[in-house]
C-alpha cells in the first residue's frame, strides 16, 4: 500500500453528503462550527463563491474547487459581490438531496427534473473521521485546505470525476448518492494528491510526500513502526547522510526525524486500539515500545488519555473488532 493509501486507512474518512446549494444574485448562508470530528466541505460544480472564515480571511471558489475545514470550523458562503442583503433561504428535495436555494422552484420544476435556474451550483457535505488515528493526515493539512481541481492545470481525470459528480447530482438516476458519495473519497484522495505536488515549500506531510527520497523513509517508518530508527537508518533510505537527512526532513516536515516517529507510532497505536483487540502491551511492541509502562506514558503525553481510555471512548464507525 502506498503511503497516501496508507494514511488515509488510518484517518478512514467517511463521506456524507448533507445538501446542494444552488443559488443565485445575493445569498450568505452560515455554517455553524462542527464537533471534533467532523470535517465539513465544498465541492463547486459550477459557478463561483467566496468562502468567509470565523477570522475574517477569504477564499475565493470557483467551477472544480474543493474547500475542507479539517477543523470543523464556522465559516458563511456568500456571492462574490458580499452583497449586504441576501435573499432569503428555502429547503426543498429533488429525491437525492435536499436543496437549499434562495429561488423557490417553479410547479413541477423539481418533478420533471429540472432544476432552479441558479448561479452557483454547491455540493455540501462532511467527512467523519476517528480523532487519533487521523492526526497524521488531517491535522497537518492547512485550516481551511483549499484545492483548485478545474482550472486548466488539473489532470483530466480531475475534470472527468467533477463532471460525473455534477451530472449524478443533476440526473439523480437510482444509485446516484451511493455514487456521488463515492465519489467524494476518490475526490478527498485527488485533492491531497494535487495538493502535494503544488505544497511546495509549506512543511507538513504532504510536502513530505511530494519528496520522493524523504517519502521513501516515510514509506519505511510507516511499515516498520516497532523497528529501532535512527537518523542514519532513515537516511539510508533516502539516499543521504544523517546530516543532510535531518536538515531537509525538518525543513519539509516542520518536526524532526523523531517527532514524526513519534507521530507515526501514535497514530499507528490508536488504529489499533480502535479496530483490535490486542493488549496495551502487544500494541506497544507493534509500536517499538519495549515496555507497556514506556508505551502508556508517551501515549498519554502525546494524545492526552491512557490507551485504555482512548480505547473506550466512542469512535464512530470504528468499533473495536476480533485480532
């Protein structure tokens, strides 16, 4: 599995759609802030918006741009002119969705199939995802993670799966919000991608990952948590001295070598503690903890409860299953 793959089985985000927006002239609809974990986002299918944050920032969406909030935090949609008055808001069904519009649909629209004429065309949703086993990927991604996926640099396969998004959406033939739904994931997982590769300088994993010989390591600490790193091992496998290895690691990730194995190895546990049944002990070899003492006592500094406690918490869609 590559490590992309990887990461996103451990954070096992699920997809659910909540509504489609269409609007038009002026519209300000407010999204209020969601309980940790959950993960709300945007998909533009066609027109243009701007995204207001609670801190007053704007992120301008437009036609195959997708917005998360990895955070759940509050943010408002509004047309790009931020016209001080705004229409006001009615909910409909077309039978895939409800429909959030700010122009009531005309008798019979919605029934034979069409729908209110509209500006903005948004798909609205959420990703829920299990805290712990997540941090790895969702809380080293930029608050709000903004991903341009239609403009002309984007790969075709980008535009083919927005495009069948928009038209499942907009047929809602039988099985369309499995599909869409589906859709959603492969699209999560292309955006990270795409992200990536345009990260650039900015520190974090994906930035990691865009380093193929810094990846590579990645790759090895992922596969092998419980082994005995070291900075020369891991450099090794990017094809470096220890020195050099260090130095650009923490210039990509904004850690050092043995903080993010650190991370990997939480992350990795908490995965475990969710879906085994296995020991604090044995989870903590798997890990490379010698010691189930030494296991708890970084658990407990670097999640904040004992891996008991962690594993009895509620983890939705994640319970506890059979070694």
């Amino acid at each position: 599995m590559d490590t992309l793959s990887r990461l996103l089985d451990l954070a096992r985000p699920q997809a659910s759609l909540d509504l489609r927006c269409l609007l038009s002239g002026a519209f300000d609809v407010d999204h209020a802030p969601m309980e940790p974990g959950i993960a709300p986002f945007h998909l533009v299918l066609e027109g243009e918006c701007v995204i207001e944050t609670a801190e007053g920032g704007q992120v301008p969406l437009r036609t195959g741009d997708f917005v998360l909030f990895p955070r759940g935090a509050a943010h408002r949609v509004r047309d790009t002119r931020r016209s001080t008055t705004a229409a006001p808001l009615v909910t409909s069904h077309d039978g895939l969705l409800p429909i959030k519009s700010n122009r009531a649909a005309e008798p019979g629209e919605l029934a034979n199939g069409s729908q209110p004429k509209a500006d903005l065309d948004l798909l609205c949703g959420r990703f829920v995802y299990t805290p712990g086993s997540s941090a790895l990927l969702l809380n080293a991604l930029p608050d709000p993670f903004h991903v341009s996926l239609g403009g002309v640099h984007a790969l075709g396969s980008l535009q083919a799966l927005i495009g069948l998004m928009r038209d499942e959406a907009g047929q809602r033939r039988p099985g369309a919000l499995a599909i869409v739904t589906a859709l959603s994931q492969a699209l999560f997982a292309m955006a990270l991608r795409v992200h990536g590769d345009e990260a650039g300088s900015a520190p974090g994993m994906l930035a990691l990952l865009a380093d193929p010989r810094l990846a590579s390591s990645v790759q090895g600490m992922l596969s092998a948590p419980e082994r005995a790193w070291t900075i020369a091992a891991l450099g090794e496998l990017a094809a470096m001295s220890r020195a050099t290895y260090a130095r650009r690691f923490n210039e990509r990730a904004g850690m050092t070598v043995m903080d993010f194995l650190t991370q990997i190895r939480m992350t990795i546990a908490c995965d475990l503690l969710c879906r085994t049944q296995r020991s604090a002990a044995e989870i903590g070899e798997a890990v490379g903890y010698q010691s189930e003492a030494a296991f708890g006592k970084a658990f407990q500094q670097n999640v904040g409860v004992t891996p008991g406690r962690y594993r009895r918490l509620p983890h939705d869609g994640a319970p506890a299953a059979a070694a």
